[in-house]
C-alpha cells in the first residue's frame, strides 16, 4: 500500500516536473523569437549602408555641360540628387533651384551649395561626386574600331586614345593625324604611330583636349 503510494507521488513529481520544463522551453522559444524579430526589426529600419557613387573624374576636374553629378548632404535624403548639368551650365536643386555649376571643379561646387544652404539646414556638409563626364570628349574617326565622340579621361594622350579605339586592317597608320582648333583656327597635328608604341616622337604623344578629332586614314 505504502509502495503504490511512494509510486503514485514520483509519478505526479515527474509530471510536474516535465510541465515545468516544457514551459521553460516555450517561454525560451519565445524569447528567441522576440529576439530574432527585434533584431531583424533593428536591422530594417537601420536599412542599408547606401554607398556614395565613385568619381569618374580627378579633383582639379572642371564640370561642364551634359556631366552627371550626385549631390549628397549628409543626412539630408530629400536633397541628395543625381541629375545632368543643363545646357546653360546650370543644376536645379531642392530649395535652391538654380545653381552655376559649370566652370566648376566638384569641391568648389560643393563650397558653393554649402554656402547656399546655410539659409535652411544647420551645419550642411555637401559632397558633389562627377558620375559621368558627358561635357569631356574627343572624336576618333576613319579606319578605326571605335568611331566617333569618346570620353575624355584625365591626363589622356593620343596613344592612349589610339589603344582605346583600335585600328582596322586597313588603317594607314603612318598617315593618323590630329586636328585641334586653336584660336578660331583649325590645326592639324601629324601622329607617327609607329615612332610612339616605340617610345620615339614622345613630343606627339599629345594630351588631348575636349573638342579634338583623331583621324586615321
């Protein structure tokens, strides 16, 4: 009697026992589940690390028209942009509409919006990134690959642009020259490919301008 008694207590301790311990784990599931929603939570609504566009162009680069540039004021969405440089030289920004940004290199456009600004955000920091150089180009033409209007890279020299477009089977390559307009005036350049890619008539290898044309007969 007594041994049935003893047993019928363990069997009520041992069911408590595994209630308790079943409860446990759901409150810990739970807990976990909290816990992984409020960190997904977190994770959201700190969102993405938005990466800033790189520069296409150097710091002393001059902007121009066509050129794409993106605007960004630290912590200010609304008025980061990218947009073009309009024709006349001019960007429209948010409260500031019309803003000369041509004739400019990306740091004093920047100083320049910085200034404008101070009438409506505290403390604006501003960073202007040149995305494409549209107003920057050269024209290669003839008996190449490539033909026609290239972007203009910084420090970039005949031979390089002649690597960039290529030549056809037929491409006369004693014959390239460069024309450049200078003073109202259009002058021709001789190219001697050959002497070049030889390390000779160095003096030809030319930095190119916007505007210049590459012939290849």
């Amino acid at each position: 009697m007594m041994g049935n008694r003893m047993n019928a207590m363990f069997r009520c301790t041992a069911v408590l026992l595994l209630g308790l311990v079943q409860t446990a784990a759901v409150g810990q599931t739970t807990n976990d589940a909290s816990a992984d929603k409020s960190a997904d939570k977190s994770k959201d609504s700190g969102g993405a690390t938005v990466q800033q566009p790189k520069s296409v162009a150097a710091a002393t680069y001059v902007i121009g028209a066509d050129d794409t540039l993106h605007i960004d004021v630290w912590k200010e969405q609304n008025l980061t942009v990218t947009l073009p440089v309009r024709p006349d030289g001019m960007i429209s920004l948010p409260l500031l509409n019309d803003v000369q940004a041509a004739g400019l290199t990306p740091m004093q456009l920047a100083a320049s919006i910085t200034e404008k600004l101070k009438k409506y955000v505290t403390d604006p920091r501003v960073t202007v990134v040149v995305t494409q150089m549209n107003s920057q180009r050269f024209y290669v033409t003839g008996e190449v690959l490539h033909t026609g209007a290239m972007p203009l890279l910084p420090n970039m020299t005949v031979l390089q642009a002649l690597a960039s477009a290529g030549f056809t089977q037929f491409a006369n390559l004693k014959g390239i020259y460069l024309l450049r307009m200078e003073n109202g005036r259009q002058n021709k350049t001789p190219i001697n490919y050959k002497a070049l890619v030889k390390g000779e008539a160095v003096n030809q290898n030319i930095l190119l301008k916007p505007g210049d044309t590459i012939v290849v007969p």
